[in-house]
C-alpha cells in the first residue's frame, strides 16, 4: 500500500511539473520555437540550442548594458552569425524579438537574393540561413532608459555574400 501511495504521489508530481513546464514555456524553448517556425516555413531544417552561443550572448548582452549604456554591441568581428534588438518602453519576449526580425522578409527578394536600400534584410536572412545550426540567446533589461537589449548569436554564421539563405 505504501508503495501504492509513492507511485500516486509520484505521478502526481510528474504531472504538474509537465503541467508547469508546458503552460510556461522558457525562453530558450522561445527563441526556438520562433526561429524554427519561420525556418520550417521556408523548407529549412530547425535549429538547436547552444548552452555555449546562449552564454556568449548573455556576456556580450551584460556587457553592453553595464559599459555600453545598452547600445548595439559591434559584432563584425564575431566568429557567430548574430542578430539584435533593442526596444525602448516596452518588455520585448523571445518570440516577439525573432517576429521583428522575420518581419523583414517581406521586404528580401529571394529571385535575385536581394533587400531594398532602405531595409535591412540580413536579420532575416540570418533566422533563416540554411547552413546555421546552432542558436544562443540572451537578453539584458536596462532599468536606465527602460529598454532591452536582445541577441541571438547563430553558429555556423550566415549571411554569406553571393550565396541564399535557403
């Protein structure tokens, strides 16, 4: 009967942690799930999380709250592919942050792999990059100037002159 009892118990616990974990999804599973919807919509495979690009991203994020007043981090010389965000005013989810940058496809002319000058489309190029594996997120609040600040760094990069992202 005691045994009885633990098993219920058990189950029971394993059921409202699936129940939580389910209703409250983390914000990696959120830069996920984001990214592969827009990849899947254009027939490229989904990536997975990287512990190690989310870390680089978190440093890089911090820093740029703690030294930089929150401004856009120089990432030109980064080994990673990279996208962010910077919002004022406003808490800015995973999901939201990836949905602003796949805005731009409506602006990216695959036929000629090509953005209007007064667009920016190597951010959605970037979600979408056929050969990118791997993804790492972070994100730093600024109490300062009430901003956030939002980085996904993307291993292999992409955004590769001359070639599509798909």
């Amino acid at each position: 009967m005691k045994m009885l009892k633990a098993c219920i118990a058990l189950t029971a616990l394993l059921l409202v942690t699936w129940q939580c974990s389910a209703q409250s999804p983390t914000p990696a599973s959120e830069y996920l799930a984001a990214h592969n919807q827009a990849r899947g919509e254009v027939g490229v495979g989904p990536l997975k999380w990287s512990e190690a690009l989310a870390k680089s991203a978190s440093l890089t994020a911090r820093l740029q709250r703690d030294k930089q007043n929150c401004s856009f981090a120089d990432l030109s010389k980064s080994r990673f592919g990279a996208n962010q965000l910077w919002a004022s005013g406003l808490a800015v989810t995973p999901k939201a942050a990836v949905e602003a940058w796949v805005a731009e496809k409506k602006f990216y002319n695959y036929a000629d792999n090509s953005c209007p000058p007064e667009h920016r489309c190597g951010v959605y190029t970037q979600v979408v990059w056929r050969n990118s594996t791997d993804l790492g997120c972070a994100q730093a609040a600024c109490p300062k100037d009430h901003s956030t600040l939002t980085i996904c760094f993307y291993n292999p990069p992409g955004n590769i002159v001359g070639e599509k992202p798909y």
